[in-house]
C-alpha cells in the first residue's frame, strides 16, 4: 500500500471522484494532486481549493505552458506530424510533458506511487505509463479505471452525490473534453454514434462554426525563424502569446475543426471532434514555406519521417531513443526554413497567399516560361533518354521475345 500518491489531477470529473476513492481503498495514504498547466485554463479556476476540498492533502500547480510550446508543440510544427492525415496531435504531446512533471513531484515529495485518471480503453494510459516507465519504473502506477467498479459518468456522478460531493459538470454536458494550449477534444454522448454530425454551434468552444464565421477573408502572416513560428503580422511574440494569438484569429474564421475516426492504440476506433484553430494556421504556413526552402529529395524523406514521429507521439513514445534522432533529423532540415507565409482565412480555408524566404530555391529565371541564363531548353531531351534508359531496354527486350507492349 502506497503511503503517498501523486495524483495528475485536473479538476474534472474523473480526478474529482478519484481523491475521495484513494481515500477509501488506500487508506492512510496521503494524496497529493498535481495539475500541470498547459492551458486549460477554464480547468484551474479555484482549483487548489478544489483538491484540497475533495480531499487531497496538498497541491501543486505547475505552470508548463511556455515549456509545452516551446518544447512539444514546436518540434510537432517542424515535423508537420499528423496522425492519421487529421489529427494534429493535441493531447498526445501534452500527456508526456504532464507525466514528467508527475514523476518530478514524486521523487521530491518521496511518493511511492503515480496515480492517472485514464481509462482502460484509451491511449492516455499508455502515455502517462510510458513516461514514467523511461524515468522512474520504480514508482507503483494507480490506474483507478482499470480496477474500480465505476463504469460510466453517470456512476462517477452518482457516487460523488452519495459522499456530498460537488460535481463539477452537469449530465447533460458530460462531454469528455480535453484542452490545452494546442487545442480542445471533445468525445462522448451524441459523437460516440459515428453517423451523427456534430452541432458545432453547440459543442465548439475555441471556434465558430464555418457558417458563421465572417463573410470576409483574413489575411495572416506568420514569420518562422528556422522553422520555429516567431512573429504574427509582424509582431513578435513569445511561444503562449503567439499561440493564443493564432488561437484566436484560426478560431473566429472557423479554422480547424476535424471530425476524426481514429484508430486507438489498444486497437479500437473512436470517433472525436478536435478544435485546433491556430495549430491548423501554423502547420499550413510552415508547409509553404517548407515548400520554398527544401529540395525534393528532403522534402520527400522528411514527409515519412513526419508520419513515423506522429505515429510515435501518439503512442505515447515520446522520450525514446527514434523520437529523438528523427526530431534531430527534423531540426536539420529546418536551418533553411526562415521567412514567412501569408495566408488567407475564410469560413473554415486555410488558403495560401505567399510566401518568401531568403533561402528560396526558387528561381524566376528557372521557372518562368521565358528561356533564361540557367536553362537550356535543349538539355531536357538527353536527361529524358537516360531517365527513360531501363524503359527503353525492356520494351527491346519484349519486342525480341515476340511480346506486345502489356507483356503478353
């Protein structure tokens, strides 16, 4: 029996319920609740008192917005890694940040035992397990859902009613939301029917819905230095404000909002509705300008290395020795990518509209229709006859052999 355990607490109904039931089923334990704050920050009103009033012995809020930019969103950017061609990786990259700083606590604080609200049918569970497995696999890991007999919010609900417990959301809005700074999920109730589409009037809440967004175009610039976002209309800003910013233009245009069946680590599919307004505008920008800076050959490799690392973030393999090196590879690449990408926003678009770098490689005198100094119209026909050389051999080969063009 653990005589401290640090809770990843949240303030939201799962971790409410888990205090009081640490209490019951580990009794004399002392339970600390640590909240990391990586931007939900409609989660943190009052919630020291709200730990403590439901139980918990001490509290920690931690502040890792800047570090969750800086350090999980930015490489994600770079990357440009998506899981599954939607889903911008939003709670995947934050749940490897939150464990560590669990674990930091529980080292300080001398717990014996890291307890996490994630169910036993979701990826967060392996998440926060991981995490804790690559830097302390000796700390007991409390994963109250796969043990307890609770089996569904109503239940949750009920049995903090039965103790005379506040519950901190109303049933008919028991939406399973998860929000940082990145972006906000929703999953549950009337989403769990794939068929039904969502009324985004009524579930968004970092976004309006396309059809309501403004009848004219906005135009935004987002200037990168080596791949990392720096300026919005050229005004710098630092790693929360520039995303808040993003936030809040991407949202008010009905920018990126994804309706997503995905396949789940533990082999499920499931069906959920992610709002990632600026991240939506800063993927789009950086890929254009990618477009300017990278040559084909890099461009094509670093495209596979952007899925392997999104299939890795969202298994929740972040502090492993591939996410490492293919970020490193990443980083690379991105010493080129430095200038900025205009883009044009309306009722949910992203449409380009420039962009510039002075690590172009593009060339007007290349491209243009107009023969220039770098080009020889004429030395296109003997690049095609060697391109063309093992195509040419086995059509003489078939013809030898009495075959017609399909090989028969």
């Amino acid at each position: 029996m653990s005589n401290k355990i640090v809770l990843a607490y949240s303030g939201g109904l799962d971790t409410t319920v888990i205090i009081p039931w640490l209490k019951e089923n580990y009794q004399g334990c002392e339970i600390i609740a640590c909240c990391v704050n990586v931007g939900q920050c409609r989660e943190n009103d009052g919630i020291e008192e709200k730990a403590l009033k439901t139980g918990a012995h001490k509290v920690f809020v931690i502040d890792a917005g800047e570090e969750f930019v800086t350090d999980y969103v930015y490489p994600m950017v770079k990357a440009n890694a998506v899981y599954e061609g939607k889903y911008l990786l939003g709670t995947s990259a934050a749940r490897p940040l939150i464990a560590k700083k669990l674990v930091d606590i529980a080292l300080a604080e001398g717990a014996n035992a890291i307890c996490h609200g994630a169910t036993g049918k979701g990826n967060d569970q392996i998440r926060f397990e991981l995490t804790i497995k690559a830097f302390a696999p000796w700390l007991k890991i409390i994963a109250p859902w796969r043990i307890w007999d609770i089996k569904s919010r109503d239940e949750e609900m009920a049995y903090l009613q039965e103790r005379g417990l506040e519950v901190p959301m109303k049933k008919e809005q028991s939406y399973s939301r998860d929000e940082n700074l990145w972006h906000l999920s929703h999953e549950g109730l009337e989403l769990e029917d794939p068929d039904a589409e969502p009324n985004y009037r009524h579930l968004l809440q970092l976004s309006v819905a396309p059809q309501d967004a403004p009848e004219t175009p906005e135009y935004v610039e987002i200037e990168f230095e080596q791949g990392v976002p720096v300026k919005v209309n050229g005004r710098a800003l630092p790693p929360v404000a520039l995303l808040t910013a993003l936030n809040e233009i991407g949202g008010r245009n009905g920018v990126g909002i994804a309706d997503i069946v995905e396949n789940r680590m533990v082999g499920m599919k499931s069906r959920g509705v992610y709002e990632t307004p600026g991240g939506t505008v800063l993927y789009a920008a950086h890929k254009e300008l990618e477009g300017l800076c990278l040559d084909r050959q890099t461009t094509a490799f670093k495209e596979a290395v952007g899925q392997k690392l999104a299939e890795l973030i969202y298994a929740g393999e972040w502090f492993t020795p591939l996410r490492e090196a293919l970020s490193a590879f990443v980083d690379k690449t991105q010493e080129t990518v430095t200038g900025s990408a205009r883009l044009k926003l309306y009722k949910g678009n992203v449409i380009p509209a420039g962009r510039k770098s002075p690590y172009s490689l593009y060339s007007e005198n290349l491209a243009s229709f107009t023969t220039g100094d770098l080009y020889d119209h004429k030395d296109a026909e003997g690049f095609i006859n060697l391109l063309g050389l093992p195509l040419t051999v086995r059509a003489l080969m078939r013809k030898n052999l009495g075959k017609g063009p399909d090989g028969q």
